[in-house]
C-alpha cells in the first residue's frame, strides 16, 4: 500500500514540475489565449 501511494505521490510531483519548468507557450487546461487586433482611431471630421 505504501507503494502505490509513494508512487502516486511522485509521479504527480514529476508531471507537476515538467509542467511547471517547460518552456511550452501552452498551459494546461487553460483556453487558448486570443491575440487581440488593433484597432484604428479615425479622427472626426474626416
């Protein structure tokens, strides 16, 4: 039983820190980000 749990414990360490130190622009679980558009600013009376 203390095996699977030690297993259980430090596997999920292990993901957590590949997850945390990759250099990956991706986050898991999380949408992906929306790069907004510029927008123009037309000056009144043109």
């Amino acid at each position: 039983m203390f095996l699977v749990i030690a297993t259980m414990v430090w596997g999920g360490l292990g993901f957590t820190l590949r997850e945390m130190f990759s250099e990956d622009d991706r986050i898991l679980g999380m949408p992906e980000e929306v790069q907004p558009e510029p927008i123009t600013i037309l000056e009144k009376g043109k």
